[in-house]
C-alpha cells in the first residue's frame, strides 16, 4: 500500500481540497494524523519479491478495507500500482467489494489493457470510477476507444523521448474535478529553464515561468502566479489550462 504525500506542503495543499471538497472531513492542522489527508490509497495486488510473485490475499484487502473504514476514508483505492492488477486476481471482485464496503471511496483501476476487452466492459462499467490504461501501440489505442467504456476513462500511450504522444479520455466518470498534484510533487524543468506545467504537456509548450528571467528557481516557483495555479489544480480546477481540461491524470 501507498500514499500520494510526498512532503507537508503537499499535505497542507491538499487539505485546503479536503475543506473545499469533503465537507465534514476532519480539518488539517500540524500534526494532525497523515490518515485524515490521503487522497490516494494504490493496492500492489501483485509484486515480484526476490524474484518470487506474491499475491495480496482477499484476507489482506479486507483486512485494508476495514481499517480504511475506521478513518471514513473517501478517496481513491487505486488498483494498482506496480504489478498488473489483472495478472492472477480477480480485480473485479475486489473492485465490487470496495465499492460496497467503501461507500464514498472510488475506484481507480491502471492497466495495460490486455484484459480490456468486450468481455470485461460491463465488469468495469459496474465496479470502476476510472479505468486508466496504458497502451503499447495506435491500434490498441482505436481498440480501447471503440469499447463501450463508459466510465471515467483515460489510456495514453508514450515514448521515451517526448512521454505521452496520444491519448484518449472520456470523462462520464468522476474524476475531471480530482486535484492534481503537479508543481507540489514534482516539478519539470525545459532545456531553455522554462518551468512547464507537468510532464504530460510539456512538448506543447505549457511554459509558465522561466528560472532565467526569474533569475532563480526558487522565485520562479515561489512567485504568487504558480502558487495559484498550484492551489487551483489542487482544488480540482482544470479550468485555467486547455491541456488541463483534457486531462485524466490524478494525485
Ligand atoms: S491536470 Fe494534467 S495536464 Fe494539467 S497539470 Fe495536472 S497532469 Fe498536467
């Protein structure tokens, strides 16, 4: 399991999202327990421990899910992180079992797609809020575009040399208002110094600050312009940036 804080600030950032968006959720403060502020929750149902495959066990999702309980978590759980999440488990049960136990938590699924098929449409229309699938080539890319996906959905493709190249996005799902954590957790520099606004965009010039007319990274990060579209993107404002609005990538 794993969080999406890297830092405070990034925890401070996002209660401000937490007060804006979760009313009732308990409110942030110094100390105040890391568990009250987590957005993302990423479920590795599967790695690859000193070269063996050890799976999570329907014990430990329960056992995960309950303690999520305990704290009203209403985040993501983000199926999965590293391993392929359809590769030895039955995603979907585990998807449908969140989704009753965890009655204000969505789902979040990542995948290579291979499972993405007319059979497992349904399966995912029920039990996941947001497929999001990462494709080797074009025509898996016009495949999963052609499946009756409808919910949140996002599958891109990338290289290595420019990152995501194309990408696709159908946003019936929850997630275009979810924050987004760019310039809080990590922060792209250009070859010319210009601070762009993620990676995702940054070969279509999304420059909003350049650390040689500011003289300095720090002013060029800490000037008030990027201090607010930090807080707007954390607000879950997609609204300042044309790249933005299509965008369906998460905290
Ligand atoms: S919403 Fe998407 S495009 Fe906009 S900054 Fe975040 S990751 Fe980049």
């Amino acid at each position: 399991m794993s969080v999406a804080y890297m830092n405070e600030e990034f925890a401070y950032y996002h209660n401000l999202w937490n007060e804006k968006k979760r009313e009732g959720k308990e409110k942030f403060s110094s100390g105040a327990p890391l568990s009250k502020c987590i957005s993302t929750v990423s479920l590795m149902l599967s790695d690859t421990f000193s070269g063996k495959k050890r799976y999570m066990s329907f014990e430990n999702i329960k056992k995960i899910v309950k303690d999520l309980q305990a704290i009203n978590y209403d985040g993501a759980v983000s199926l999965s992180l590293y391993g392929e999440p359809f590769d030895g488990s039955n995603v979907f049960e585990i998807a449908e079992y969140i989704k009753d136990e965890l009655l204000n938590a969505s789902v979040f699924l990542y995948t290579n797609g291979l499972y993405v098929n007319e059979s497992a449409k349904d399966n995912i229309n029920e039990t996941i809020d947001l497929l999001t699938v990462k494709v080797s080539d074009e025509r898996e890319l016009e495949r999963i575009r052609n499946l009756d996906i409808r919910t949140g959905l996002y599958a891109f493709m990338e290289n290595f040399d420019v990152g995501i190249i194309k990408y696709i996005q159908k946003d019936e799902g929850s997630f275009v208002s979810m924050p987004c954590s760019s310039l809080i957790d990590k922060v792209v520099v250009s070859p010319v110094g210009d601070i762009c606004l993620c990676d995702v965009h940054q070969e279509q010039n999304c420059n909003i600050g350049n650390i040689f007319e500011k003289m300095s990274f720090e002013k060029v990060i800490d000037s008030p312009k990027i201090r607010n579209i930090q807080g707007e993107l954390l607000s879950g404002n997609r609204e300042l940036f044309d790249v933005c609005k299509v965008c369906g990538r998460v905290l």
